[in-house]
C-alpha cells in the first residue's frame, strides 16, 4: 500500500444544513442512535459515527432553510422499511414519495425541516 498523500481529501461528514439546529440535533441524534461528537456555540456540531471509522453526520446552522429540492440527500439502508418509515415520522419527519424500479423500493423521507433523505432495505 502506497502512503498517503497529505493534500489527499478524505470524506469525514456529510453537512446538513438547519435552521432550528436543537431540534434536528434531537432528531437526527435519536434517528441515526448516536450521540454528539463536537459542537461549537449552536452554530454546528458532529454527530458520531454510527461505526468506528465510517462518516459522520453534522448540522451547519443557517438563517434561512433550503428552497426547492435539495441537491445533495443522505441514503440509509433499513432491514424493515415500514418500521423505518414509522420512526421518521414518529420523531417528526416525514414521508415525501415512495419509488419502485424492478421491484427495488425506497423511500424519500424528510427530516422535521424538509431535509430529504433516503431509506430502502439494504
């Protein structure tokens, strides 16, 4: 294995941004059952991991929310897409539109905010 390069990017989060970030905080943190790695003053924190080594998730706080479709979505595997559909929307979220392609299905969902996400078996 070559070592490696120091100017090599390496991806450690995926940003979201909100605008009540106390409340995503709570949603996501209970969503993806894991805790807060690192926060500064209200205005962004790091979730932990949900496996030692893999990306995180972090909320960036912004004055204004997103209009229109986001442009960048996070995709989670689920093992039971009607319990995970339940969860979202038990911990505020919602379910935007269900999609089926040669019998594969998934679920864009949206956090209390409107943030689209993806869940499907896997």
């Amino acid at each position: 294995m070559t070592p490696r390069d120091p100017a090599q990017p390496r991806l450690g989060s995926v940003v979201i941004n909100v605008v009540d970030i106390e409340r995503l905080k709570e949603f996501w943190t209970a969503l993806l059952d894991v805790g807060v790695r690192q926060e500064f003053a209200g205005a962004f924190l790091w979730l932990e991991p949900q496996r030692e080594g893999s990306i995180s998730v972090a909320l960036q706080k912004v004055d204004n929310p997103t209009e229109g479709r986001n442009r960048l979505h996070l995709d989670f595997g689920v093992g039971d897409l009607e319990a995970a559909t339940e969860r979202v929307k038990g911990l505020g979220g919602s379910l935007i539109e269900e999609h089926t392609i040669d019998g594969f299905t998934w679920r864009v969902m949206a956090d209390p905010e409107g943030n689209e996400f993806c869940i499907a078996p896997g």
